[in-house]
C-alpha cells in the first residue's frame, strides 16, 4: 500500500473492534452459566469432598468420599467460646472464618479499595456475586475426619495482629469425641498476603488414623465488574505444572471435562483482574488436582497423599493460600510461575521487559503516568532509526503526491495501466512505497505487549497521575485524553499521503473520530501512552518532512 501508515491504523482498529465484541459478549452475551442462588450455595456447601488422594507405591487411589453428616464437635471444658464466626485482622487482611466448616468465607484487603472514591475495602473473597470462597479439609479412610463442612470451635472470636508483632496464628479445634482431635491453624504474617494453613491430627483413639488433605477454590464464574478492564482480562482457573507450565482451565474447559492428574511442584489458583487466590502445596510432593462443576460452581482443588497416624502420635498437613494483588514482586517471592498470573498472554516476553522497565522508571520518579510518558519516550528512542526511515517513505510519497494524482487523472479506470505508470515514477524517484510497512510491522507487537502491561499491571490500579486523573486504570472522566489521541490522529493524518482514492481518503479521515470514540472506554493509562507515542511521532514526521522538502527546494 502506498499509505504505509494505514497498515497501522487498521491492525490497531481489528484490535479496537475484538476488545469491544468481547465487552459485547461479557455484557449482553448469553451466560456460560447463571449465577447460582443463594439456596444452591448453601447446598454446595453442604456437599461432602469428591476428590481422591494421589495414588502411592503401594496405595491405591481413595475413592471419592461419601456425603455424610459429620459427628458433633467436642472442645476441651472450657476453651471454647460462643460465636458463629472468627475475624482476623492484619495489617493488610481483613478475614472472616465461619466455624461451620473453618474455612475463609471472607477476604477483604485493606491496601486496596473498590475505588478511589469508594474507601471500603476490595472484597476478593466473599460467598456474594461472585461467589469465591478457599477450602480446605480432610477426608479419612473409614475413620472420622472433618471435611469442609465440619463444624470447628475456638478460645477466641477475634484475633488482630499486634502492632509489635510479625506473626498471628488462628487455631481452631475439631474432635470425634473418640480421641482423633485435629487442629487447623491459620498463620499470619506482617505485610503479606500469605496465610499457611496447617491441620495437626492427634490420634489417641487407640486405634491408627489414615487419611488426607483437600484444599479447593469455588467461585461463580462472574468476573469482578462488567466494562473493558473485566472483559478483557481473563477469569478462571489455572493450574502449573513442571511439565506443562502455566496453563489455564477456564470455566468452559471445567464443564467439559472434570480434570484429574498428579502433579509435584505445581500450585492452582483461580485469577480475574487484577488479583487472585492460589493454593501452593509443599515442594517435592506429588498431588492430585482436579476440577469439577457443582450447583454452578466451579471447583478447582488438590489433594495430599494418604498418611497414617499410629495410635498415640500426631501428624501434620500443611498448605499455603496466597490471597491478594498481583504484585510480581510478592508472586515470585511465593512460588515458582505465581508471577505468570499477571496475564500478558501470548506475549509475555516482550511484556515482562517492559514492565520491570516501567517499574524501574517508577521507582525514579514516583508517579505511574509520568513513568508511562517516560517509557514511551524510550520505546521511540529505540525505534527512532526504524521509525525515521518509515516517514521518510511517507515523505517522499508525499512529495510526489501530485504527479501520482495526474496519473489517477490520466489513466481514469485503466487500473493496469496507471499501476505500470506509478511503478516507473517510483523507480525513477528511488521511492519505494513499501519502506514505510516494515518497521511499523515490527513496532506493533511493542505496542500491543505495552497495552497489556497497562491493563494488568495492579500496580496502575488507582495510581494519580495529574490534575484530574486519579485512576489511570479507569477511563479519564473528563474525556480530555481521548480527545487529544483524536487530535493528535488528525494530524498524523494532515502529515502522510493521502489516498489517491476519495473513498479511502474519507475513510481514512473518518478513523480519528472513530477510535476518539474507542478511546472514551480505555483506561486513562493507555490513552496518555497513546497520546504520548502520537505527539511524538508528530514531531519525528515533522522534522523529517520538512528536511525531505528543503532538500528539495535546494
């Protein structure tokens, strides 16, 4: 094409067109699947574990547990205190643990709110729309043991971290009333969004104790809020394994086929926007993970290998639930492959670069959105040869723009003929009307690599920039942004060829209204990058048309 800079603009508009089918889809699409009622939580609730327990050298697989009704709880005189639910709080979690079934029902994280002028803290887990709820229990082999249906007691109805400490432990205590007593513990610890969660059976029945552990995410597979950021950012399972590495089982996938398999050094976790909940079992221990569909819930969990507890000992099983943002630095901190969570897709590997560049220009200078226009500087600094001999290609077309007109005048229909005609005038003008295509072709993936870092970056989540933009990961209230993308397009456009054909030309001119209108729904965030990669070219274009020209001239 002899507009190289339409190649751009229409790749970026196929890209503009899917993200809005996609919004299209989330919003008025029909459900993968309703949301479940009320009344249905509570019956899943009450469905007893399915999964079985990987199968050793000499152990068969368990079978899938029965749906019982499980034996009441005993505390030790006195221990025990009134009360329906255990809240915990830390310096960054808020969390509620029902004792019918021990588990965390409620995460709330205090470091980050639902918006900037919303102050209450952003649920992550909570048994409302969505439903998203971490699991956890044990399952015997034909011996009692409390399931997640169990019913638990406590000494103590609230714990909060004290302000001198770094750790807080929640205990709580269930009993057969025949001597298996089994503690769960929950460990907190200061600024983190780790909780280690640890089941010690003490076996004084007389007789030996065999069974295992199941941890398990359920949610509903409603994202975190209709609009851009939720539709294009994927929600649903994943699970990582050494083999297959960072896999994705999304919520079609666990209607399918219910997911079975063994797996050493892996960890699971349900992910949306923004942040997620991950189970992380001990290193070097082979489990079985598995998946199911239940009441329009989706079950994404892992089980421990079987153990035995003689008569007279204890054993101890052990977890960890990582609940929070995805902050890289955290994820790789906790597990080898957390950090692929932070989804950049298919190109992750220009991504990550761009990111830990973009991090780094943070830490310089402490604000997100001039850290964006600074990145952007960069990227066209490295690509400023590439980008010069491409408007240099438009310059010179530009330039012959008249002749090329009185050809299209001359040769009317004759197509053939006017095309071998334009062929000679770039050959006697060293013109090559291709030049300009390559190095935008390999500026695109850069582009597209950097909106995904902007779009899943929690740290841009609520970050100020300037004046009234003080979200950049929410669309610019005022509208303001996008109009200046639009008039910095409408420029761009003033500066390269036009189209020899007048329906191309009004096309062509039509784009910057269309993609104003486009941008009204992105994040300020990818419109100030936006913005920034327009004026900046504007300039490059520029200087090189009015240099091409001079030379001319002279």
């Amino acid at each position: 094409m002899m507009e190289n800079q339409r190649l751009f603009l229409f790749v970026a508009l196929a890209l503009v067109m899917l993200l809005i089918w996609t919004t299209w889809q989330r919003d008025y699409g029909p459900n993968v699947a309703p949301v479940a009622q009320q009344s249905q939580r509570d019956s899943a609730e009450q469905t007893a574990p399915e999964p079985a327990s990987p199968t050793s050298d000499s152990q068969a697989a368990a079978p899938a547990a029965e749906a019982r009704s499980m034996p009441d709880t005993q505390a030790a005189a006195g221990d025990a205190v009134m009360t329906d639910v255990v809240e915990v709080q830390t310096d960054v979690l808020d969390i509620a643990i029902p004792l019918s079934g021990g588990n965390i029902r409620q995460a709330r994280l205090l470091q980050h709110t639902r918006s900037v002028d919303d102050d209450t803290p952003f649920t992550l887990l909570g048994n409302r729309n969505p439903l998203f709820i971490a699991q956890s229990g044990l399952v015997g082999d034909g011996v009692d043991a409390p399931d997640h249906t169990a019913q638990w007691q406590t000494s103590q109805a609230r714990y909060v971290l004290d302000a001198n400490a770094n750790e807080l432990v929640v205990p709580l205590r269930w009993s057969n009333g025949n001597g298996v007593t089994v503690t769960r513990r929950y460990h907190f610890s200061r600024d983190s969004y780790e909780v280690r969660v640890s089941h010690e059976v003490n076996n004084q029945s007389g007789q030996p104790w065999r069974g295992y552990q199941y941890n398990q995410l359920r949610r509903t597979p409603d994202s975190e809020g209709p609009g851009f950021l939720g539709a294009a950012s994927y929600t649903g399972g994943v699970l990582y394994s050494q083999g297959d590495k960072y896999q994705k089982v999304s919520f079609g996938d666990m209607e399918d086929e219910d997911i079975s398999r063994d797996i050493t050094d892996g960890w699971l976790a349900m992910i949306q926007h923004y942040f997620l909940a991950a189970w992380v079992p001990p290193r070097d221990q082979a489990l079985r993970y598995y998946s199911r569909v239940d009441n329009n819930q989706y079950v994404l969990g892992q089980s421990s290998p079987w153990q035995s507890v003689a008569a007279g000992a204890s054993a101890t099983f052990e977890n960890l639930l990582f609940v929070g943002p995805k902050e890289q630095d955290r994820l790789d901190a906790v597990a080898e492959g957390l950090e692929l969570t932070v989804d950049y897709g298919w190109l992750t590997i220009i991504s990550k670069p761009l990111f830990i560049a973009l991090d780094w220009i943070h830490g310089v200078v402490g604000n997100w959105g001039w850290s964006i226009i600074l990145l952007t500087m960069g990227i066209k600094l490295v690509f400023y040869k590439l980008s010069e001999t491409s408007y240099r290609s438009m310059a010179r077309m530009r330039k012959l723009q008249p002749e090329m007109q009185k050809l299209r005048e001359r040769y009317g229909d004759d197509k053939q003929t006017m095309n071998q005609e334009l062929m000679q005038l770039y050959k006697k003008q060293k013109v090559n009307p291709l030049g300009g295509c390559l190095p935008i072709l390999i500026q695109i993936p850069v582009f597209i690599a950097l909106y995904w870092v902007l779009l899943e970056s929690v740290e841009l989540r609520q970050a100020p920039w300037w004046l009234w933009i003080q979200d950049l990961s929410v669309r610019d209230p005022f509208y303001v942004l996008p109009l200046l993308m639009g008039f910095t397009m409408f420029l761009q456009q003033k500066l390269n060829p036009a189209p020899m054909d007048p329906i191309q030309q009004k096309i062509m001119m039509g784009l910057p209204f269309v993609f104003t209108v486009f941008f009204m729904f992105f994040p300020a965030g990818l419109v100030l990058y936006w913005v920034t990669n327009n004026s900046l070219s504007i300039l490059q274009q520029w200087v090189i048309t009015r240099r091409i020209e001079a030379g001319a001239k002279a």
